[in-house]
C-alpha cells in the first residue's frame, strides 16, 4: 500500500480523497492542528500539498497567504526531500490572465502583474515548487477552476449562491448569466489525485483540472431553483459577462460529476 503525505487533509479535497480512497493507501495527514511542528516519515510515496489560505478574499497580502501557500509548502517540500520522488501541489485556475470567451490551457499567459494578494501567493507558491525541480521526479502542479462539493466552508461560491437563495438574499448576474465557469467537484477532484498517483509523470507537469459543464452562475442558480423548491431574486446588471473556463493540453482525465448531480448532493445536507 503506497504512503502518502497529505497537508490538508480535512480540508473539502483532502477528506473527499481520504474518504474515497483510505482503503487503496496509507495517509499521514497534516492541517492547522499539527503543520507548524512536523517530522516526516524517512520514505513515502508521494507529497501532496492541498492547503489552502483561509484569506483568498483579503485585498492585502496577509501572513496567513504568505504562511500557508508559500512558506509551509516550501517546508514541507524541503522536508520531503531524499524521502520521496513524487510531489503534488493544487495551485488555482485563477493564475491565468484571463480575457475573452476563449478556455485557457496550460500553455495560456499567466498573470504575473495580478495585484490580487491571493493570486500573487499561488504564483509565488509554484514558483517555489518548480526549483525543486532537482530533488523530485516528478513534480505536478494542479491548477484547479472551482472546487466544489458537499461539506465546503459557507464563504465559498457554490455556499455562498445555496445559502442566499435559501436566504431570499438578491442575487445580483451581468446581462443575467454572470460568471461563465466550468468548475470541478470535489469528487473529481480526488479521484485526479488518484490519476497523477497511479500514473509516471516524469519532470515539472502543469494540469488544468476543470468540470465536464461550461456553464454560468445562472445555470447554477436554476439547478439550485430546481432542488430545492426555492425561487431566487435576481437582479440583472448591465456589465459584461466574465470567462473563467480551463481546458488542457497536457493530460486525458475526465471529469464526471455534473453540476446537477454535484448541486443535488451538496443541497442533501
């Protein structure tokens, strides 16, 4: 059975993955409770680094942002070295430089003069990952678009629209579609850990990770319409409607779980 690493572990694709696959490996995780002070085991299979800021939203660049996805990951690769050949690292979607309707690839222009602190940490944060480069095999880079999923914190996106419509909170859509995403489940998520574990990626690899709908906030907010019996308010503006959508290049996963089936299980709470 393969021993992994996983810093993150109670987070949304940290206990989906361990939920899903406690039984096909051996997982030591570490969170909030015990990174600051860890020791890692001599040899193990992989690293996989899932942590997450909690101040995504924050306009300044925070300790926690700089803590959380810069400085303990590099910890933690530096302590992995010589024990390991395998490390995997979710960065976000959100790095891309963003513009028309057209989906971004791993091959798309990057936002490197981006002063949003969130983004900033995340790129500063792979940037640490890649000068690893000579200690690990294979290094993966996983740039997400939208994780989502039942147990998410209540300030996140798909929360967030389930809450207010419960809520009757307005909600308030460009030219009434809003964002056009296409975002992952959490389910998908995990089992993408489980396709870069089971597969040899040799060198430094960058992989899109995205659902298999392109859709908008509207679409989003009809399906949450449709299972829970609720009807939202909607406030239509007239300002243009923001692309968001990942393709790849670089791997052949698929992804499963559709919004409808995702919403459903999240709203069965």
């Amino acid at each position: 059975m393969k021993k992994l690493i996983i810093v993150g572990d109670n987070g949304l694709v940290g206990s989906h993955f361990t939920s899903k696959f406690s039984d096909q490996y051996s997982i030591t995780g570490y969170n909030r409770t015990n990174s600051l002070k860890f020791s890692l085991p001599e040899n193990f299979d992989a690293l996989i680094y899932l942590a997450q800021s909690t101040d995504y939203k924050s306009l300044k660049l925070t300790n926690d942002l700089m803590q959380v996805n810069v400085s303990l990951l590099y910890q933690f690769l530096e302590n992995a070295v010589g024990k390991t050949n395998k490390v995997i690292v979710f960065s976000t979607g959100s790095v891309y430089k963003f513009g028309d309707h057209k989906a971004v690839d791993e091959h798309s222009l990057l936002n490197h003069f981006s002063s949003n602190p969130y983004i900033a940490s995340k790129l500063m944060g792979e940037e640490v990952t890649t000068t690893f480069k000579p200690y690990f095999k294979e290094i993966i880079i996983v740039r997400p678009f939208f994780i989502y999923g039942k147990g998410q914190k209540s300030n996140m996106l798909f929360s967030a629209m389930i809450n207010n419509v419960k809520a009757g909170n307005t909600i308030t859509l460009n030219q009434n579609k809003g964002l056009i995403f296409n975002p992952v489940h959490s389910d998908d998520a995990a089992d993408f850990i489980h396709y870069c574990l089971t597969g040899e990626f040799l060198g430094i690899n960058i992989f899109n990770l995205f659902g298999p709908n392109e859709v908008s906030l509207y679409d989003v907010v009809s399906e949450i319409e449709s299972v829970s019996g609720i009807k939202a308010k909607i406030s239509v503006k007239d300002e243009p409607v923001n692309y968001l959508t990942g393709s790849t290049v670089n791997h052949d996963f698929k992804s499963k779980v559709t919004i409808k089936d995702g919403l459903k299980s999240m709203l069965s709470d």
